[in-house]
C-alpha cells in the first residue's frame, strides 16, 4: 500500500485549494479495474483512483451540496483523485456510492435513523455503499441538513484529518484507502447539548464553526446560512441585555420614568444602573410589540432575547410598590422577571411555535422564584462566575452554582448557561482553566442544562494568549463532554504550534500544576500580581523562556506556526512585565517593544475595554 505524509494546511497552502470544485453533471464517472483488498472488499481508493462517487438527493437542501463539496475536496487532497459528485436523480445507480442524506438509493440499502437526535447523524454501510445522514428530512430539514455535514467531517476525522482553526488543519496523504467500516456496520453520533456557541473571535468563521460543530450564531455574529445548514439566530438587534432595547432610556426616560425601577423612591432612567417596571401594563404591551417587531423582521430566527440590562448596580430591580409585592411573594426579584417574560412567551405562543424568549439568571435573578414556572417556550439562561481554576463544586469560590442549576431544573424545562472563559480585565494574562473546561462541561450536563455559550475574548483582533486551543477544546466537549482532552490538547498542539509543541505543553502543565498547589482562586477579572507574586520566581521564569525558545526555534516549524508560538508567547512575556512592576524580572522599561509585538502579530486587546497602544 503507497503512503504519503501527512499534510498539514495553513493560510499559505490553503491556497493552493480550490474553494468550491465544480458537481459532476453529464457523463457518468468514470470505472477503473481495481483490486479488491485481502478480505476481497472494495478499496475507498487504490494508487490514486477509485471507483467511489458521492451522491447527494437532487432535491435536498443546499448543505447537501455543501457536504459533497467537501467531502470531495478533501478525499482529494488524501488520495490526489478527484471523486465525482452526482445527483441521485441525475446518475445510474452503482454499488460503489458514498451517499449524503435521503437519496433514491435507500432502495437498495435501508438507513435506520432511529438512534439519531436532533443534529446527531448515523454512518452506515450496506454492502459497498457508504450512507451518511442526518435526522429523518421529514422530522426536521434543518437537522437533517446540518447533520449530514457534520457527518461528513466526521468521516474524514475517520481517515486522518483534523480540524484545528482558520489556519490550521492536518490531512492524511494515502494513494490508498481502504473503508473505514466494514460490510454492515454503522455508527451514531449525536451532540449532548442543543445549542453549543462560543463567543471567541477566533471561532467566527463560520466553515471552522461548521467543522467543530458549533450552531449558535452569537446573536447573528456568526453567518450559519443555508449553505452551512443554518444555525441559532436570535431575531432583534442584540441577543442579550435588551432592556435597553425594548424601551430606549434615551426616548422615553423623561417623559414615562414610571416605566423604569424604582430605587430608594426615585425613579432611574439610565440602563447603567436601572431596569423595566416589570409590573407596569404599558411596559408589557411596548415589549410585546417589540418582539414581535423584531420576529416579523427576522423569520429565521428561533430565539428572542427579553433580558436585564447589564447594569453596574448589582440591585437594579425595580422595588415600587408592585413589583416589591410580586417579588416578595415569589421570594426573588426573579418573580417579576419570569412573570413578564411568560406573558410576552404566551403572546408569540400560538404565531411563532418554534420560537423561544431567552431571559438571564444574572445578578439579582440567580434565584429562582418560588411559584411562577417558566413557560415551556423559555429559556432561562444562567450566568456563572466565581472561581474558574478549580471545576464547579469544588471549591468555596463556585461551589453555590450546584444548587442554583438545580433549583432552577425543578421548574424550567429549558436552561442554558452563560460561561466565562477568560479574564476580561487581561486578556493577555496566563489563563490556566484548560483542566476545568472538561469537567465543568460534563457538570452541566449531568445538571440537565440543554445550551452553552462559552464567552472569552470575543471583540477585534487575535487571542494573544491560548484561546484557539481553548475554542478546539470547548466546542469538542459541547458535543461530547467525555472526549479525551488530553489527546485533543496534544492533536491540536502538534498541528498549530508544530515540532517544538511539547515545550508548550511542559510549560502549561507546570505553571497550572504550581498555580493549582498555591491554593489561590482564579475569576473572571483576575489581578497578575494576586495569582503569579511568589508562584513564579526567576528560576521557573527563565525555565518557562528556554522552553519557548525552544518551540520557537524547533526544526522543521512553518512561518504560520512560528507566529502562533510567538502569540501564545506573549502571555508568559506579560505577566512578567507585570510582575516586573512590582520590582520582580527587570522588563518596566520594555512595555513599548511588547506593545510592537503585539501589534505585529494583530493582539489587538489588553482588556474588554481597553486596545494595545498603537493598534
């Protein structure tokens, strides 16, 4: 059998691949006379030929042709032949077919989907015919759809490939490929979350997004159109904090202040430190039409965000005399909230079906009410905080979300999380939560949490730290909370960082393993001086700058991977500039060169609001 290396694509290679190569139509494909392998199957390919073609239902969604687009594209890069692409309508039947979604030919081999859920898909063989499918097309196109791509990426992770970032994937080089299922067989894949989003800049494109199985649109950021099988669009101008949105302060702050809380018997009319009266009859009835305003404009959407603005006055609830008495016979300022949000859910209930109204459990609605149930067609999607070193429940710093998730399971049937995964008042800081990601991933499902959204460094530029490493693992475990992270982790660094990888991994392990042994406490605005003063000395730093170097300077290391090394270098050169302003390492006088370097490499981010000087 003749081998080839693998490959590994970046920016620069990926040139070389045509975006879209063009469906077979006319003609029928060509037969060559192959051998057959030892056990006298058929070979996927052999020295570079085959007589496999893939085959789509002509009246399918567009995602179909997608999938056979890509299926045929890296086949190609794999074997050096160019599979044909046919429509099931179009072509004669031949027992060697790799077949995406319903086509005609069930006929001849029946698919069981029984096993598959919601985006989940199923790869079968039955005889010589390789079927790969989404859900039942008359249960749900979308899923179907998008399954059967995600199907598809699934197959080629069969042969070798694999799917990193933007820039970086690995294709196996073979002349010859034999299937990687026997006569028969068959498997089921489906995600254990309902919707997976992650609101890292790095994630955005929407065919990596497609490739890790992502399906929330970010509140419309991430473009999943049609081609891509569509995704979870949210209808409105934002997909959280719409408050602000539903009734502008700016418009109707002078002249309706009742419509806005009431704090200490004043009215406050700015959303920084105010929300909705969510008892006053008029507030509902703008909100309601504001919904259904933001639906009409936007029908495929499938959520509509009726959420609290992010006020910097934690206690921003209204207390007039109303709400004070609904919130205290609810026993949580979350009464009012569920309450006003159930009423617009039953307003848009009968019009729009498959429409779900998303509110948070943030700040002061964590608790939940005592008698009001969310409606079936809510989501109410709970924000965590606290510690993110240690996994939920283990330590003093995040062990009260147990009990929250699980007071809000006895009466909503639908809850997402909104999870914090970066330190937004550094980004560049050394954020050592990659041992948390699984664990606290597997702690929501096993608390019946249906959605997660993982928030980090989500505005311009790149992620001067680990944050497509991070993104690869995350979207991994939002399908499968049990994969193996610590093959992942070495996969992803093998391709993006390339020969000197381990280095990086040494320096990882150890500075999270001394992070973890301080018994300090990592959050969401975490101080360097707080988590590395007396962790990391001048010997560990000079340890840590051999072991970049290393990876810097590693044989055989690509342009594209040098640079990743040298992004992900800047957070270690960070914290000992910051630590150095603390008389620790001698680098005061070099903030302006890193800066530079920064900027070079596009970091564009000190903070969530704050820009690298110069960039």
């Amino acid at each position: 059998m003749k081998k080839r290396s693998k490959l590994i694509l970046t920016a620069a290679a990926a040139m070389l691949i045509p975006a879209v190569m063009a469906l077979t139509s006319g003609c029928e494909p060509k037969t060559f006379d192959l051998p057959l392998t030892e056990n006298g199957d058929e070979y996927l390919a052999y020295e570079g030929k085959s007589n496999y073609v893939i085959v789509y239902p002509e009246n399918g969604p567009i995602v179909l042709r997608t999938a056979a687009e890509q299926l045929q594209k890296y086949l190609k890069l794999i074997t050096g032949y160019k599979f044909a692409v046919v429509s099931d309508k179009r072509s004669k039947p031949r027992e060697t077919e790799i077949c995406l979604g319903a086509t005609n030919r069930e006929k001849a081999g029946k698919v069981d989907r029984s096993g598959i859920v919601g985006e989940g898909f199923t790869v079968a063989r039955s005889g010589k015919r390789v079927f790969i499918t989404g859900i039942d097309p008359e249960s749900s196109e979308l899923f179907y759809g998008r399954g059967t791509l995600y199907g598809v990426y699934d197959f080629l992770e069969s042969l070798g490939c694999g799917f990193f970032a933007v820039d970086t994937e690995t294709v196996p080089r073979a002349d010859t490929l034999t299937l990687p299922l026997e006569a028969g067989g068959a498997y089921t894949d489906n995600p254990a979350f309902e919707y997976r989003d992650l609101y890292w800049s790095c994630s955005y494109d929407s065919e990596l997004s497609t490739k890790l199985r992502l399906n929330g649109c970010l509140g419309n950021r991430r473009e999943l159109d049609g081609k891509y099988g569509s995704g979870l669009y949210y209808a409105g101008p934002f997909f959280v904090h719409t408050f602000q949105l539903i009734i502008n302060p700016d418009e109707y702050g002078e002249s309706h202040p009742e419509y806005f809380s009431e704090i200490d018997g004043v009215r406050r009319t700015t959303a920084l430190d105010s929300q909705l009266c969510l008892t006053n009859p008029e507030v509902l009835e703008i909100a309601k039409r504001t919904v259904r305003k933001w639906l009409a404009d936007d029908p495929k959407a499938k959520i509509v965000s009726v959420s609290q603005n992010d006020a910097g006055v934690i206690a921003s609830y209204c207390t007039c005399e109303n709400c004070r008495a609904v919130n205290e016979e609810e026993g949580s300022p979350a009464g009012t909230l569920i309450r006003f949000v159930n009423a617009i859910a039953d307003d848009i209930a009968e019009d729009y079906p498959d429409v779900a109204v998303d509110t948070l459990a943030y700040q002061f609605s964590t608790t939940p009410p005592k008698l009001t149930r969310p409606r079936p067609n809510v989501i109410v999607r709970y924000c965590t905080g606290g510690c993110t070193l240690h996994p939920l429940g283990t330590c003093g710093g995040n062990s009260g979300i147990a009990g929250a998730l699980a007071e809000w399971g006895k009466i909503c049937d639908r809850i997402y999380i909104w999870d914090y995964t970066t330190d937004f008042a550094r980004y560049l800081i050394p954020y050592m939560n990659l041992d948390s990601l699984a664990p606290n991933i597997r702690f929501f499902h096993d608390n019946g949490v249906l959605g997660v959204f993982e928030q980090g460094m989500y505005q311009e530029g790149n992620s001067g730290e680990f944050g497509e490493l991070r993104c690869y693992l995350m979207a991994r475990l939002l399908w499968d909370p049990d994969a193996d992270v610590e093959a992942l982790t070495e996969k992803f660094m093998e391709a993006y960082y390339g020969p000197g990888w381990a280095n990086i991994r040494t320096y990882f392990t150890d500075l999270t393993s001394r992070l973890k042994g301080s018994g300090r406490h990592m959050n969401l605005v975490a101080d360097t001086w707080t988590l590395y003063n007396g962790i990391v000395d001048q010997a560990a730093a000079d340890n840590y700058k051999a072991l970049w170097d290393n990876a810097e300077t590693a044989e055989g290391i690509t342009p594209v991977q040098l640079s990743h090394v040298r992004r992900s270098r800047l957070s270690f050169d960070y914290m000992q500039f910051e630590l150095s302003l603390n008389g620790m390492f001698g680098f005061a006088d070099e903030w302006q060169e890193f800066y530079r370097r920064c900027v070079d490499l596009g970091v564009k981010r000190l903070s969530e609001g704050q820009l690298i000087p110069g960039a």
